[in-house]
C-alpha cells in the first residue's frame, strides 16, 4: 500500500475560482467544491486525487453503508475478478501482498477499506446518502444535489456510480408467483441455505459462470438457462509464494515489473479485437480445446460452443466452469426463461423445469445508467432524456448541456481484455486538469462542452468501431444499446486513452460565467475603453499645445 497522504488540513478549494477554508454555506444549504457520487473504485480514487491536488472542500456520496462499489454488493459464492491483481489495483496505492494471481471479491473489497483508510478519506464520505436528483442552477453556477440525508450544492460533480451498480431482472411472466426464493447475484441472500435445494440460475455471464462451479456440490439439482453460451478460457489462476510477496514489498521494482508486464500483453492483444480480428481463431482453438478437456459428450459441446467471434461478447474466465457442467446434477437449458407458472419454470424453447430458487445472473443497465434520470441539466432535461438515443460524452467523461459534470467510467471507455483502472485514473487526471482549468479561468465559472464537440468524438468512436470484433463477430451483447450502437467499449489502448484525456482543451468546451460576474466583467471592460479613450484624447490635447 501507498504511504498515507500528507494531511492538507481543513482548508481546500471553495468556489470555482477562489480557496475557502473548510465547507462552506451558501444560501442556507452547504455548499462544497466537488460532490462526488459512489465510493467504488471510480470514487474512491477521484477522492485521493482530489486531495493529492489540495482539494478538501468535498465529499462523497455513498447509498450504502459501507465503501467497495460493487465489490461490496457482489458477494456471491465464487465471485472473483478476471483481471490479475498486480493490474487491477491503483498504480498510487500498490498492494504487494494480493494472496493470488487473480482476487476474490473479499480481498478486493479489503483493498478499498483499506485505500479508504490509508488516504484519510472516511471524514469525506457520506454513507446511506442516496442521491435523489442533481440540479444545474444556471443563475449560480452550481448543482443543487438533493440526497437521502439532506441538500447541498456543489460546484463540481464527479459521477461515480459505475455501470455495473443496478441489476437488471428481466421481466418474466408469472416471476411474481413463484413460491421460492428469488435474487440477482449481485444482491446474493446468504441467509437462504442452497444445500439441497433445486436451483435456477439465468444467465452464462460471467457472474453465472463463477456461480454454478460454486454451488453445484451443494445443490440437488441446478439448472441453467443458457441463451447463449459464451467462449471460456481456462483461468490461470494460483497462490501467490511467500517470497514474492516479499520481493515485491522489500523491491518495489519488481512490484512495477510485474504490472508493467501484465499491462503490455494485453496492450499487444488490442489490435487482435480492433483491427485483426481473424488473429482471435487461435484463441478460440485454445477456448475449444478447454471445453474438449472437461465435456465428452459430443451434443453438449454443440450446446456450448458460441457462434460468433470470440471477444464479440466478454470473454469468460473459468477453469472449473465445464467440469460443473459435466456432474450429474446439472442440467442445461439452451434456452432463455420464458415463464413461470408456479415452481415451474417454462424455457423458450417450452422445456418445463421444478426450482426451489431462482438466481438470475442476467447483468446490469449499463446503456441505460439510472443516475442519468435524476440529472437535470442547463436546458431543463434530465441526462436520460438526452441519451434517448443513445450515450455519448466528450472522451467519455462530458456531456453538452451539462457544465461541471464528469463522469467516469462514461460512455466508451469500457475495456474488453485489461483493467478498468487504467481508465479511471486516466480519466482522474481529465478532472484534475479540468478544475485546474476552472482555477486558471478564474472567477465563478463553468465549463460547459460544445454539443459539436461531443458529436465530433462520437463520431470519431462509431467509426473507428467499424471494424472491430464487437461490431463484426457476429453477437448481440451488452456492449451494444437498443440500436445496436456500441456506446460501452473503448476501441483502443488504455495507452492512447491515457493521452487523449491528459488534458482538458478549452476550445472544446464553451466558458460560462454567472450573470453577476458577466456584468461586472462588461462593466470593467467598458471603464478601461473609456479610460484608454479619455487618456488618448488628453494625449491628443497635450500634443496640440506642444505644436502650437
């Protein structure tokens, strides 16, 4: 872990513009410098910023009770990252004793606590502060933000919430009658005992696919419900020796190594799912090969092998996933659920099958993020009513229409083989520089990006998409939104995203100020043409009587 962060005190950044010691009160509501919303690794890591760069006049935003995101919401059995460790960890906090190559969801979430901790960020974070809705106030130049626990206003909102936060159940005919037990995997009941039990699981994501291996010993009977199989590689997971944990706490060169070398491999295989995609059959021999090792029975290899390009939709990572396929008291549907009726669940296909418990592992809204309804913007639409047709953001983190508000982890900056960190504190540097900007400016003042600009980079995206896997292999995944516009991936290097959010460029944003400020600022330019006049025409007079 990173050494603890110098505490700057309570003075930080007040209004855009100017320092305020401490937070501050403007028209009877408190008033901070930045509100950030979610506290996963999108929050926490805009925290430490934030105070890296001086700023203390913020606060996070947490609807729970505790931080991780949703590494503290998906507990379910066998839940685990497919990301190795030494990568899926901020490159400022460093954490030289992961105990595997690939983590579990407590160890994860043990990490954040402890970032949490290390960075002095808990007097910052506001726990079951749901935000209700966030107002643009235009006269002001700041967000009215109404929460569970009360209203602010903030100069600055940094969105964290993250598209994998609100599970998505589809709506099925009858679910309401089912006598049994019924979750998501990410909202996982531990207090409901599977032992014994014949259970449902919807859904081959990757959620399902650490899921079956984990309760199939346990359970009577499991079902899955697969519409589509995906493409599984084995994971190479392992024991992390005593000695390189030692290495890389006593050598922290070799710590840098290691991730170094995880993030150049899978900065080479872009090109794979950008612009080669014909490269990717050698992995789908290797995905083939896995199934044949475990799965004997020719018709279920049928079953479960996909009919589209591997990387189309996420690669899977599971060495134990086929082998729980193959036990006796597993059944696969190659169907979705269509209905139930009862303790009956009728697949597409009209397959009828008994359940005691339902998990659905069937994802999130990620084309459609819920926080973009409770946004209001200068033009008095909400950030769902502009996303109608689509999510769009300038380099993924602003949008037209909405001045001083950042997301990350916006639109196109998902990754379909490496970290998602890389992204963050890439797109963590963009808000650093873009209240940096606000500071330089000076005054009260926002920046509002230009409606062409942000077409311009959607543009630019929707065509270099053109010609990757996710467009041309063949499925129809989650990455894709109800026009089947790929407003998730980013079709590039976590290298060149990094470059291209380093800075914040003005000409792609308008300036706004408030209308106080702008008269004053008319008025002062009016003095000083009239004083320049008035002091050319004394010139003027002054040379005259010289002359004469």
């Amino acid at each position: 872990m990173a050494e603890r962060e110098h505490d700057h005190g309570s003075g930080g950044q007040g209004s855009a513009g100017g320092r305020r010691d401490g937070q501050g009160q403007r028209r009877g509501r408190e008033h901070v410098r930045v509100a950030v919303i979610g506290s996963g690794f999108g929050g926490l890591g805009a925290a430490v910023r934030l105070r890296r760069a001086g700023i203390t006049d913020f606060t996070v935003l947490e609807r729970a009770d505790a931080v991780g995101g949703t590494w503290r919401d998906n507990s379910y059995p066998g839940c685990a990252c497919d990301v190795p460790s030494h990568l899926y960890s901020f490159s400022f906090a460093p954490n030289p004793a992961w105990p595997r190559a690939f983590s579990g969801q407590p160890h994860i979430r043990a990490y954040l606590e402890r970032v949490t901790d290390t960075f002095g960020l808990r007097p910052h974070i506001r726990f079951n502060s749901e935000v209700h809705s966030l107002r643009w106030n235009t006269d002001e130049l700041h967000w009215e933000v109404e929460t569970a626990t009360g209203a602010l206003t903030a100069d600055v909102v940094v969105s964290a919430t993250g598209p994998l936060s609100d599970p998505k159940i589809p709506d099925i005919p009858g679910l309401d009658s089912f006598p049994g037990k019924v979750f998501h995997s990410s909202r996982w009941d531990h207090d409901y005992d599977l032992r014994g039990k014949r259970v449902a699981v919807i859904g081959t994501g990757a959620s399902a696919i650490q899921i079956v291996p984990a309760i199939q010993p346990d359970v009577e009977r499991l079902t899955l419900f697969q519409r589509t199989p995906p493409w599984v590689l084995p994971r190479m997971d392992r024991k992390i020796a005593a000695v390189e944990r030692w290495l890389h706490t006593r050598l922290p060169a070799t710590r840098a190594l290691r991730r170094g070398l995880l993030w150049g491999i899978r900065e080479l295989q872009v090109s794979a799912f950008t612009k080669r995609t014909n490269e990717l059959r050698l992995v789908e021999a290797i995905a083939k090969s896995h199934m044949r090792k475990a799965v004997k029975d020719p018709a279920m290899r049928a079953r479960l092998t996909p009919g589209y390009r591997i990387g189309c939709k996420r690669i899977l990572l599971s060495s134990d996933y086929y082998p729980a396929l193959a036990q006796p008291n597993v059944g696969l549907v190659s169907s979705g659920l269509k209905e139930v009726r009862g303790s009956t669940l009728i697949a597409a296909d009209g397959t009828g099958t008994e359940a005691d418990a339902i998990v659905f592992g069937t994802g999130f809204n990620v084309t459609d993020m819920p926080i973009a309804q409770r946004v209001t913007g200068a033009n008095g639409t909400t950030l769902a009513e502009e996303w109608k047709d689509g999510m769009e953001a300038l380099r993924g983190t602003s949008m037209a229409g909405f001045p001083n508000f950042l997301t990350i982890i916006g639109p196109n900056t998902g990754l379909g083989n490496s970290s998602m960190i890389l992204i963050i504190e890439a797109q963590l540097n963009y808000m650093t520089d873009f209240i940096e900007q606000l500071d330089t400016l000076g005054g009260k003042v926002a920046l509002d990006a230009r409606a062409s600009a942000v077409q311009a980079w959607d543009r630019h995206i929707q065509e270099r998409m053109k010609r990757t896997v996710w467009s041309t292999g063949g499925c129809d995944s989650w990455y894709l939104d109800a026009s089947g516009r790929n407003t998730t991936i980013w079709p590039g290097t976590t290298g060149e995203f990094r470059r291209v959010t380093k800075r914040v460029d003005l000409a792609e944003y308008a300036v706004l100020r408030a209308p106080a400020d702008q008269a004053a600022e008319t008025a002062e330019s009016a003095h000083a043409e009239s004083t320049h006049a008035e002091s050319a025409h004394a010139d003027s007079a002054t040379a005259e009587e010289a002359h004469a």
